[in-house]
C-alpha cells in the first residue's frame, strides 16, 4: 500500500524519495505552485535596511528563505532572526545566519517565546507569502510591534495535479497533507467521499482543525512538516 503526499509542486520529487528511500513506498502531488511578487522582492532590502540591534526578522517558508537566496537579499546580521520550522531553519544557516527556532513550528509556538512576548517600539518584518500569518502579524501589533509584511510569493493553485508517478485511489493507504490549503485543494481535485474515507496526517493542530472540517475522521499529526518528521509519523502509522 502506498502514501499519498500532498506538497507544494516544487518539493514532490524530493519528497517522494525521500519516503521511498526509508523504505516508505510514496507518491507525492503537486497541488499548488508559488511564483515570487516581484514588487515585495524589490522593496523588501529598504525595509530590511531600517532595521536597529533589537528588532526582529521572521521567515516564515523554505519558499521565503529560498528566494533570498537566489535573489541574493542579505538580512541584516545584528536583528533577531527567527525562521518557523527546522527546514526554514536550515536553509537560513546555510546562508551564515544565527536563526531562532520555536519548538512548535506554528504561529502559537512564536507567539510563546519570550523574545517576543514585549515588542513596544520594536520593528518586526515578517517575509512570507501573500495572504499567511494574519494572526501572527495582528497578535505581535498587539505586543507594540511595527509589523512590516513582506509578501514575497504567491501561491498558486495548479489545474491539473502534477504527481511523482501515476496512481489509482485503491493503491492509497494514508494521505499526508503540509498545509491548509492542500487539504481545500484536495477536496477541489478529488472525490470527497474518498478522501474523508482514509486517515490523513497533519502537519499542525490548524491543519487538524481544517481537516476535521472537511469531514476527515482519521487525523493523525506530525511533529511538523519536515519530511524527516512526516516519515516518523507514517512509520509509526503503518506499525500499528
């Protein structure tokens, strides 16, 4: 039996085998595609360059942290850096920068360090895609934080899914989902009654809410949207 991965359509191949290289047979599709706003992307170096020793930076994607890179925007070394999730994480490291991490990959596990618990007269940019971290911006404004939103992509859903291999519904034994929005996406693309039939792992309790609304009855949750992280949960799935 095989898992059903829906990902970002730029991190299927590598997702695919990387399951299927811990012996987790996978196939992954690509719901949706992002495209840099290039607008955000020019501005965003003076937005940067405003920034004191005790404001803040927040990197919110491997996409965001990606784009940096290939559009070689440098952050400024003396802000605090924090990145929402290992893989974000990683890619800012790679790049020379001291980055914090919460241990929960999410808005909530931000929200909860201490760092940012008193933010008055503090600038915080938080470099992203269009429309994520609405509440993450509107609960550090609330701290006395001068939100600046850096949009630098958009995500795009894709008409005709894009898969690793092809597949029929009877091969799936578990889907795993990355995001909120590859679940509405699922359910765009594919039969419902299907989807609520299998169990799903999750990325975050958000993402486990969302699946719940959708009439998933099976939700099980991952320590965060790794793939590291996703094939542990799986593992431990297909044991049981």
């Amino acid at each position: 039996m095989t898992l059903l991965i829906f990902r970002p359509e730029q991190k299927c191949a590598i997702s695919a085998t990387r399951f299927i290289a811990a012996g987790l047979p996978a196939i992954a599709v690509g719901l949706i595609d992002t495209q840099a706003c290039e607008a955000a992307l020019a501005t965003l170096p003076s937005i940067l360059s405003t920034l004191n020793a005790d404001d803040s930076i927040i990197v919110t994607s491997t996409v965001a942290t990606q784009l940096l890179a290939l559009r070689h925007i440098r952050l400024p070394q003396q802000v605090n850096t924090y990145a929402v999730g290992a893989s974000t994480a990683q890619g800012l490291i790679e790049q020379g920068y001291q980055v914090m991490v919460p241990s929960a990959p999410t808005t909530e596990g931000l929200l909860a360090l201490n760092e940012l618990k008193q933010l008055t007269g503090k600038k915080v940019v938080i470099i992203k895609g269009q429309g994520g971290r609405q509440d993450l911006a509107q609960q550090l404004t609330l701290r006395g934080a001068a939100i600046s939103l850096a949009d630098i992509y958009q995500r795009i859903k894709i008409a005709t899914p894009k898969a690793t291999q092809q597949w029929q519904a009877e091969q799936i034994r578990c889907i795993i989902a990355t995001s909120g929005e590859m679940i509405e996406s699922a359910f765009e693309q594919f039969d419902p009654k299907w989807l609520q039939s299998l169990p799903w792992i999750v990325v975050s309790p958000r993402t486990e809410q969302i699946a719940a609304k959708f009439g998933i009855n099976t939700i099980l949750l991952s320590d965060d949207a790794s793939d590291q992280a996703l094939i542990r949960r799986a593992k431990e799935f297909l044991e049981h």
